[in-house]
C-alpha cells in the first residue's frame, strides 16, 4: 500500500469537470511547513499538491460546494509524481493524489464557515428587500 496524507489549506476553488459520465473533482492544497536552517533563519516552505476526487454528478456537485478556496482540509490518497519543462526550459515537478473514495477527504474548516459568507450576503439583500416594503413591515412578528 502507498498512501498519502496531507493536512492543509485549499488554492482555489474546486473545478468540476465530466469524464465518462463521472464527476472528478479537482483542486489544489497547499501544505506549509516552517524549520530554522542551519544558520538559524527561518524558512516558511509551501508544497502544493494536486487532488483529485471521482464521484458521480450529483455527488460531485455537492462536494465542489464545500471546497473552497482557504478551506483546511485532510487529504489521503495514492500519491503520482510528474514533471514537465516550461517554455523557459525549467523543469517542474508535481504531486498529485487521486483521494480515497471513502474517507479520503475530510473538511477541517468549520462548515459555517466556508458557507458563511455566501449565506450572509443572501441575508443581507433579503432582509433589505423585507425593509424597503411597507406592507411587509407591518406583517413581520416580533
């Protein structure tokens, strides 16, 4: 067995995407690390990982919300490492992890969170809705 396992912060936002009548799932993590050299100095050193999550579509879509740039997350998966030259001519490698279907992915950011402030927005432009009509105002309860 050959296992990954990352703790760390989402990139960007999860893209979706359909391959053969399945859903993968795709985003970036990003794990970072803070050690003194030998000198003393700090180093704060970040590695980015590629996930890859398969579900079916309507599963995919619900997981794709949550996945959300900043959101901490554990990651466990089969590791694959690739390289590839830039147009410059540098060389890149690159992790990538194609997560364990069942437990291989877990939020670590409070679900509130990461819907809060889409939620707060909605909230906001309902509630001023509610106040700019008059006949709503005197139906509101209190």
């Amino acid at each position: 067995m050959f296992k990954l396992q990352i703790i760390g912060n989402i990139g960007k936002d999860a893209r979706v995407n359909e391959v053969n009548g399945r859903y993968s799932i795709n985003f970036s993590v990003a794990h970072n690390r803070k050690y003194r050299n030998a000198e003393g100095t700090e180093i704060n050193k970040t590695t980015w990982v590629d996930c890859t999550v398969w579900r079916s579509k309507e599963q995919g879509c619900k997981v794709a919300d949550y996945l959300k740039a900043g959101t901490r997350v554990f990651i466990q998966g089969e590791p694959a490492a690739r390289h590839y030259a830039r147009e410059s001519g540098e060389i890149v490698d690159v992790i990538s992890v194609n997560v364990d279907p069942w437990g291989g992915l877990e939020l670590l950011s409070d679900k509130k969170a990461v819907e809060g402030e889409n939620k707060q927005e909605e909230t906001h432009e309902e509630t001023h809705v509610q106040a700019d009509d008059p006949q709503q105002e005197d139906d509101l309860s209190f």
